[in-house]
C-alpha cells in the first residue's frame, strides 16, 4: 500500500478525543501512535519506486489500543518516570534525562 501523506496532513489534534470511535473510513492509525503517550523511539524509512513512495516506521514502545486512551489527561509532567523531567523544548512532555543501557556501553566496561 503506498504512503500517503494526506493521511499525516489530514490529522488534527481531534483525532485523539475522537480516537476508537467511528473515524468515517479515515486512517488515523499511525498518528495515535505518533502521539501515543508511552512512545518514545521511532525509526521510519522511505523507499521510492515506480512512481509509488513508501513510509515504514516501527513504534516503540508499542500502543494503539482501541480500549485505551491515547493519553492521560492531567498536569502536565506530573508523573515524569524516575530519572525523567519536563523537557526543556517539548513543553508539557516529560524528557529522556535517563540512559538506557546500550550494547556500546557494555562494551567499553568490558574493554
């Protein structure tokens, strides 16, 4: 199926209040997920090819559960994770301040 970038330019912030109900045939799925409150990493890709061009992104951590709200509503940065904080340029949204382990770090303990 090939991108389309109407889908991202068509999508409003309403698209969250109005997330698991009837979007009329609209694609919404991959901005809920943009904004999903528990995403933090995206990787996409972009392929073109006979006049068709692709967008693939994996999401993580995962979300986009109809049952549930894309965020929750209160206080902004009110429930940061330990080691996080308000970020200083998102405003409202809480920033990695923490370091995740990584395979070069384990690496240079090693060495």
């Amino acid at each position: 199926m090939p991108f389309r970038y109407e889908e991202i330019i068509d999508s409003t912030a309403d698209v969250i209040d109005t997330f698991g109900a009837d979007t009329g045939g609209k694609v919404v799925g991959h901005f809920t997920q943009l904004v999903w409150a528990n995403t933090s990493h995206i990787g996409c890709a972009l392929s073109k090819d006979t006049g068709y061009t692709y967008l693939a992104c994996n999401y993580g951590d995962g979300g986009n559960i109809i049952e549930l709200p894309v965020y929750k509503r209160g206080t902004p940065c009110s429930e940061c994770e330990s080691g996080t904080k308000c970020h200083p340029i998102y405003s409202g949204l809480c920033g990695a301040a923490k370091l995740k382990p990584t395979l070069l770090l384990i690496v240079l303990v090693l060495i």
